[in-house]
C-alpha cells in the first residue's frame, strides 16, 4: 500500500507542452464524432481535468480531451500550448491497460435517477 505522501507525489499536476503528449495507437474508442462537444465543454469550463500519461508522453486516459485541445488552440483565459497532466509510471503496463477500459467503460454502470435528472435540467434552463 502506498504512503498518503507518496500518493500525493503521484498526484502531482504537471503541465506539458500540448506536443509531448502522443496517442495511445491502440485505444479502442472511437471519439472523434465528440470532439466538437468536448471543445465546447473545453471553453466553457477550461482545461480542468488532466490528461493521465507515462513520462514517454503516451496517453493512458484523455484522448478525447487531448483532441478537442489539440484542434481549439485556445479558450477564453488559456491557450492548448500546454495542458495539465499527471504521470502514471507507478503502473504496470497491464494496469494502465486495465484503467483505460475501466475509464471508458465505467460510465455505463450506473443508471440515471430520472426524476432527479429532470429537476437538475429543469433548475439548469432556469440559471
């Protein structure tokens, strides 16, 4: 198990020229047709969640956002020169393998509470 001090190390946000970063060749996802929304989402919010990379530069988790920043170029209060990331090398080849269908596939495995979903769009239409 890991020492809190050395989880907060492997925690530690970086920031990366944007062209360091290299796509895993082999990820399963297919995300293009949802570039355009993650940009949106990019210059609504900023750049807020980092990418997870080994110190090679390859992406373990982000590539939609690695693409959608890659073709802003910049978003009101930052530029996509550089973007946040945070470093894996603690994992084993097959964890980060495990985490990257994990990631994408754990999205799936709750149901939405309808009623409560209506009343977040609901209050959100009216702000």
């Amino acid at each position: 198990m890991l020492s809190q001090e050395s989880t907060a190390q492997n925690l530690q946000i970086q920031v990366w020229p944007i062209d360091r970063l290299v796509f895993y060749a082999r990820n399963p996802r297919k995300n293009d047709a949802a570039v355009d929304r993650m940009c949106s989402s990019i210059r609504e919010f900023g750049f807020k969640c980092p990418i997870l990379a080994r110190s090679d530069g390859t992406v373990v988790d982000g590539h939609l956002r690695l693409k959608a920043a890659r073709k802003l170029g910049s978003w009101p209060g930052g530029d996509t020169s550089a973007i946040p990331v945070i470093l894996c090398d603690e994992w084993t080849e097959a964890q980060v393998k495990a985490y990257r269908l994990l990631v994408n596939r754990s999205v799936t495995w709750a149901a939405w509470d309808d009623e409560l979903l209506a009343l977040e769009l609901q209050e959100l239409n009216g702000l």
